[in-house]
C-alpha cells in the first residue's frame, strides 16, 4: 500500500534498523521503544488487521514473533507480546504489527491493565454472545 509507513519500510523507502527478514516477515525496532529492543513484526503484505491477514500469513508472523521473543530473552528476563486492531484499541499504523517487549523487573512500563469484574450471571450471557459469534 502506497501511503503506509510500514511497506515503505519494507521497500526500503523509509530507513529502518532492521533486526529480521525473511521471504514472508520484517523485524524492526520501534523508533519509539516501550522498553530498549521494542521491536515490531509484520507480514511483508499489507494487511490491516487480524481479521484481514489470513491464516497462513498470521502463521509465519507468529513464528517470527517466537524467534524474536527467544532472542530477546538471552538478555532480558521477559517480554510483553502486543498486538492491536483498530482505533479502540490505539491501533496506530494501519499494517498488522506484533510489539515484543523486553521487559524487567520495574522497568517503569506500565503494560497491564486494571482487573474488571462481572455482575451476577453476566459473564454467562457475555460468554453466550461470544459462542455465538465464532464462525465453524
Ligand atoms: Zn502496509
């Protein structure tokens, strides 16, 4: 896709560190890291979201998103993967794209988020809505 910054990256227009290429997946650091190393995965393909790349695709991220997170964890003792779809959900760049952390202990990140709980029967009928909604 012309105006993404992400394909750029992979045609090599926009100047990367680049930390991983293969035939199907990029790894490169985030200009603006969570922590030292945040590096992003992508597919070498323009898709938007999880619920545009399809399968196989996501297969071969995911793998790559393993053989970063093993080489992150030889100096770091662990590591948020992160992955979002859509504004809601502060999406930024509009390519599916894996965040792998490194993570320490206080390393002043704040990647959590607050426990909610559900009122009587309500995650029945939250759980019944999502049942419903997988397609076979
Ligand atoms: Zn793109």
């Amino acid at each position: 896709m012309s105006d993404c910054i992400f394909c750029k990256i992979i045609s090599k227009e926009i100047p990367s560190e680049i930390i991983y290429e293969d035939e199907n997946t990029l790894v490169f650091l985030d200009i603006n890291p969570a922590t030292k190393g945040h590096c992003l995965v992508i597919p070498k393909e323009h898709y938007e979201t999880i619920l545009d790349v399809p399968e196989d695709v996501l297969c071969k991220v995911i793998k790559t998103v393993k053989k970063i997170s093993s080489a992150l964890s030889k100096t770091n003792p662990g590591m948020s993967v992160v992955q979002s779809n859509g504004r809601a959900a502060h999406q930024e760049v509009d390519h599916i794209h894996f965040h792998v952390i490194p993570r320490s202990e206080n390393d002043g990140q704040l990647l959590t988020w607050k426990a909610g709980s559900y009122a009587e029967n309500e995650s029945k009928s939250i759980a019944n809505e999502i049942r419903s909604s997988i397609t076979p």
